[in-house]
C-alpha cells in the first residue's frame, strides 16, 4: 500500500515564530520525515506556494541563523519531496469546497493542497492519503477535513465526500503510521511501546510491554535502536525492523 504525505507549513505569525525559536528540532522532524520515507512506500509532497510564503516570513524576522534553517529545509524539501504544482490535478472548471457546520453557510473553498489529496484520493482510492498540517493551519476542530467536488456542468457531481485525515506535528505522525501499521516496526505502537518520561540523546525512551526492555533511537546515526533490559543494562542494537542484535551489547553501559 503507497502512502502519500501532504506537508503542509503554518503561515500565521504566531506559530511561524514559534517554529523559528525551535528551528533544530523543526528541522530534525522534517529529517525523520524523510528517512520513513526510506523505510516504507511513502510519498512526500508539499505545496511551494505554501512554502514561499513560510519562507517571507520567516526572513522578516531577520535573523542570521535562520538562514542555516531555511537552506536546510529547501535541500531536505528539494531532494526528498515533490512539489504538487508541477502535476497539480485540479480541475479548473470545478470548485472544491471544504464541509464545515461551524463555518455553514459561508462558502470554505479548498486550498491546493486539499484539492489535490481529494483529485488523487478519487483516481487511486486503493492508497492512503494524510495531510501533515503543522500546527493546524488548515484550521479544523474534526478528525478529519472534508471536502467535496463539484460542477454545475457535470450532472453526476457532487457524487462523494472525501474525508482527509491529519495530524499536526511529527510525533503525531509517528503515531499514526504506528497505529494504521504503515511501517513495519515502530516505538510508537501503543499495542507494543509505551512511552516513558525519561530522554536519551534527546529522543524519548520507550519500554515494550511484552519483555519490560527500553529502547530509543540512536540520535547520531538514525539508523539502528539503543536496547536495554529492565535493569537499564545495555544489552544491544536493533535494526529499523526491530531486530536485536545481542552481539553489538556494550559491557558496563547503562542509562
């Protein structure tokens, strides 16, 4: 099953100045980002519109190391992603409206990046499709965001809703991947982690319920996971698919 990710950046003041104050763990999500997408069939795109406006504002808060952040994020966006308006599907003679009770009867038209979750999720309904709505900028208090078609030409419109599901940080996303079994293994699946209050190298330690072991994600190398027994011995690494490998045990280390 493909999994399509829509990233979708905040564009109020208050939030993007937030993101600034934390630009290294911003960047350090948009990373995990993109090496799930090395371990699963996923697809990251995002809106450059969207992104241009992120950027403006983000260089008017003038300051210098704010630009480290911004080219990091255009090599991670430019390598690992696809911009939506170099294929956009939408049809120009349709409208696109989102479904909103609180909002009835004023007309929420859709913004590109919901019409093309909605196009795409009609032409390929055997995939999945997920909005990464950072700090809810598509303001929306449901679960999902729906949004239907329609056309005063095409008589069988507006023929279905389309419900998208988002989340709006990373750790939410974890989550989700965990809970809809997207990827193969992960910390945040809740029928076999919890997570504890305890961090190591900056990432949180998680105990499996099944063996009482920690484990964490090696922050240095991203690539492998620190285990240890209940009595917070090390007692090896594990691959991304959870695999322990006793051999690679450090003696005497502990957390």
């Amino acid at each position: 099953m493909t999994l399509n990710v829509f990233l979708y950046l905040p564009e109020l003041d208050d939030d993007i100045f937030e993101i600034s104050q934390n630009s290294k763990k911003f960047i350090s999500d948009i990373r995990n980002l993109r090496e799930t997408n090395k371990l699963s069939n996923i697809t990251i795109f995002y809106d450059s519109q969207n992104f241009q406006r992120f950027v403006s504002k983000i260089e008017q808060l003038d300051e210098v190391y704010l630009n480290n952040f911004l080219n990091q994020l255009r090599i991670i966006l430019g390598k690992k992603a696809l911009d939506i308006h170099q294929n956009i599907s939408k049809q120009n003679d349709c409208v696109y409206i989102i479904w909103n009770l609180d909002n009835f009867p004023t007309v929420q038209y859709a913004p590109d990046v919901l019409i093309e979750i909605t196009e795409k999720s009609i032409k390929y309904p055997q995939e999945k499709f997920i909005l990464l709505n950072i700090k809810n900028n598509l303001e929306n208090d449901r679960k999902t965001i729906i949004v239907f078609k329609d056309a005063k030409h095409i008589q069988y419109l507006p023929d279905k809703f389309i419900h998208i599901p988002f989340i709006t940080d990373f750790d939410e996303f974890e989550t989700w991947l965990a809970t809809y079994h997207i990827v193969n293994f992960s910390l945040f699946d809740k029928q076999k982690f919890k997570k504890t209050k305890q961090i190591q190298q900056g990432k949180a330690v998680f105990q499996e319920l099944a063996t009482g072991r920690f484990w964490y994600l090696d922050n240095l190398h991203k690539n492998e996971y620190e285990v240890f027994n209940q009595q917070k011995k090390h007692i090896g690494t594990a691959n991304l698919e959870g695999k322990l490998d006793e051999s690679k045990a450090v003696n005497g280390r502990t957390f």
